[in-house]
C-alpha cells in the first residue's frame, strides 16, 4: 500500500507514518518498492516469520516460568 493510502486511514501524519514504515523496513517486516514518485510497502513475510519465531520463544519461556512458579506456590 502506498504511504499517502496508508496515512488516509490514520490520527497521524504522513511523515509519521514514513517514519514508522522506515523502522518497520529497517526491521526486515516490511519491504518497500518504488513507483514513479510513489513508495509502496508491502508486509514482508520472512521478516513476519522471523518476529513469529522470536515472540513464540519468549512466551514459551514466559509461561514455563510462570508455570514453574506456580508449582512452586503449590508444593508444600
């Protein structure tokens, strides 16, 4: 999607938004892609798999933990 339709739907301005996607394309979840004067991002999928495996990792340690906690709470 193009910034200009990207920042039509937002509370922000379309600089913000430029500034968002450039740290979103920094990150690798975003690719960008120039036509004429336009700049057209589009979600990146390895990047989105990449975030996948990451947040699956902390939340599965997350809840182990608190798991482990909990056990703890219920041994006497």
């Amino acid at each position: 999607m193009a910034v200009g339709k990207l920042a039509a739907g937002l509370t922000v301005t379309r600089p913000a938004v430029s500034q968002h996607l450039k740290v979103l394309k920094d990150a690798g979840l975003v690719a960008e892609q120039t036509e004429g004067t336009r700049h057209v991002y589009r979600l990146d999928p390895r990047g989105v798999r990449l975030m996948q495996t990451y947040l699956d990792r902390f939340w599965n340690r997350a809840l182990a933990a608190f798991a482990a906690a909990a056990n703890e709470e219920d041994t006497p």
